[in-house]
C-alpha cells in the first residue's frame, strides 16, 4: 500500500515534514473565521447565568460563570487542517461539592439541557449552531456549525465544570488525594477540571512534537481508527521524549507502539509521581492523562476488530514509509 492511500494528498515523493506543513495547517483566512466564532460563542456563554435566572433555575448555578477555558485541538494549537475540535470548558461558580454539581449538571432540566436549550434556541447569536446528540450526554453537550456556513468541519463540545485549582495553582498532590478518596463515578467528572494543566502540558511542546501531533491526528481519522484525539497528542509527545529530529522519526516511533496496541503503557511525571499513583491505572493499554493519574485517555472496551484495525494499519504505514 502506498504512503498517499494511507495519508490521502501526500503527492508520495515529499517527506512527512513538509507535507505536514504544507498540508494539515489550517488556513489563515479559515483560521480567523473560527477564533472570531469560537469568540462569539464564547461570550454568548457568559451570559447563560441570566438565561438561568430567566428560566426559573433553582440550583446555585445561577451565580456567575467563573471562566471558560479553550481546549481541544484550537486551544492546544494542535488542529489539523479539514477536522477542527474545540472544547470550551465552563467553570461555574457557587459549587463545593462534585456530587452536587454533577447531580445539577445531569438532571432533566439541569446545566446539560439548559446549555443545549441556550446555545441552539437564539434566532441571532446560535443560529448556525446544532445540537449534535448523543446517547449519553452526562458530561457535556456538541456543538457543529452548519454545513452551509464553511467548507470544514467545525465542532465544539462545551464542558461545564468547576474549580479545583485556585487562581495561583493548587497542591496537586493534595487535589489528587482528595480524587482517590472519590468513588470512581465522581472521579472521572474531574478531568474537564484540570483542562488549564492538560492544555499547558501540550502547548509547551516544541514545534516538532506540534507536527507530529497533527499527522498522527490526521493519519488516525483519514483511516477511520478507533484513537482518541488526546491520544494520540500523547503519544507523540512519548515519542520524542528522549528527543526527536524530524516528523518521520517520531511518527515510526507513535506507529512501533500501536502495532502492538494492546502493550500501550504510555505515563508521565511532569505534574505527579506515576508511581505514587500505580494503583490506580489501569491494566494496558493505557495512555495516562499527564494532568489526571486517574484517566487512561485510550478509548475503553474495543472490539477485536477495532484494535486489528489499528495495529494492521500501524504495520502497513510503517512498510510504506521504510
């Protein structure tokens, strides 16, 4: 199989580097379209407290939005060219306790179903956008702008959440003490949280890394496998852990460990001690959340088929490279 049936609009004789470069940046012009929209949607947000007052909301959401942090592929400045994701992470005010927050959060008639209410119901400010449902809406709520209005795909998840961290950072290793005495269904609502750690944690990356983030992305969705986004961001930063010269390089890196997928164990100590934390992961594959010694970010309960797919197609895109 050749390298641009795998990676569709590599022209097969130019190196990963540059059809990165040249191929999955977004566009400037597109680029200004989708901070200006993600700007609109980001102050219209701010005044969903009002459109709680209005509606009769009883819960202590009604206080104001604290912030809203961007995430996603835009706010870590990894998006691919033709697939743009964004999570606009929004922390609410007037919570100390997960518990209650996630009861407000899911109930009929709580957070979830009033942002979604909010965000597609104003004739003027959400009228490009649609409610994309799901099955299990219990963390946040998908946004995609109307095919009509560009020709790439623009999605925006919008994650409510709340402080963990104070204004100057926190004790971490006190905040994941906390976590480990939570049962796990409470736990896992505290990954949207640490958004501000997770998205400094790639950022810092260097432009290297960058790329490879953005092909690995790319070659994950052109090929229709069952990755994480997130996942494969960090993989890519595994991957040139102990430095990397080009894009070629760590991608043979990323794609040696998913021909063997089922072997990931993928950790890091930028903000914790893995070890303190060990058991509390998972059994592989994992690939831990370098925010949150609690999250495995590889996608759960795969079929059989589904990791063949990934490792085949690992294994074939290594022999089209060499």
């Amino acid at each position: 199989m050749s390298l641009s049936t795998i990676l569709p609009h590599h022209n097969g004789r130019e190196s990963l580097d540059t059809f990165t470069l040249r191929s999955l940046y977004i566009p400037k012009t597109f680029n200004k379209r989708m901070h200006r929209e993600v700007n609109n949607v980001t102050r219209f947000l701010h005044g969903f407290p009002n459109y709680l007052n209005k509606e009769g909301y009883t819960g202590p959401s009604k206080n104001s939005i604290d912030m809203v942090v961007k995430g996603g592929s835009l706010g870590k400045c990894t998006a691919v060219q033709r697939s743009t994701d964004m999570d606009l992470v929004l922390f609410f005010n007037g919570y100390d306790s997960m518990e209650t927050f996630i009861t407000d959060k899911q109930k009929e008639g709580g957070i979830l179903d009033k942002l979604a209410d909010y965000m597609t119901g104003d004739h003027v400010n959400s009228k490009h956008w649609k409610e994309e449902f799901k099955p299990n809406r219990d963390f946040h709520i998908n946004l995609k702008m109307d095919d009509r209005e560009t020709k790439y795909d623009i999605s925006v998840d919008i994650v409510p959440a709340i402080r963990v961290m104070d204004r100057q950072g926190c004790d971490l290793d006190k905040l994941y003490k906390k976590m480990s005495l939570e049962p796990p269904d409470v736990r896992e609502h505290y990954s949207p949280c640490l958004v501000q750690k997770q998205r400094e944690f790639t950022r810092r990356q260097d432009s290297t890394v960058k790329r490879l983030m953005k092909l690995t992305k790319y070659w994950r969705k052109e090929n229709h496998l069952d990755l994480n986004s997130y996942t494969c961001e960090l993989l890519s930063v595994d991957a040139c852990k102990d430095g990397c010269r080009n894009v070629t390089q760590g991608f043979k890196t990323v794609l040696e460990k998913l021909k063997n997928y089922n072997n990931l164990n993928v950790e890091f100590s930028k903000y914790y001690n893995p070890d303190k934390w060990r058991s509390y992961f998972p059994k592989e594959p994992y690939v831990m959340d370098p925010a949150n010694p609690f999250m495995n970010t590889c996608k759960q309960n795969l079929e059989v088929d589904q990791i063949r797919n990934i490792e085949e197609c690992a294994k074939g895109t290594l022999d089209a490279i060499k």
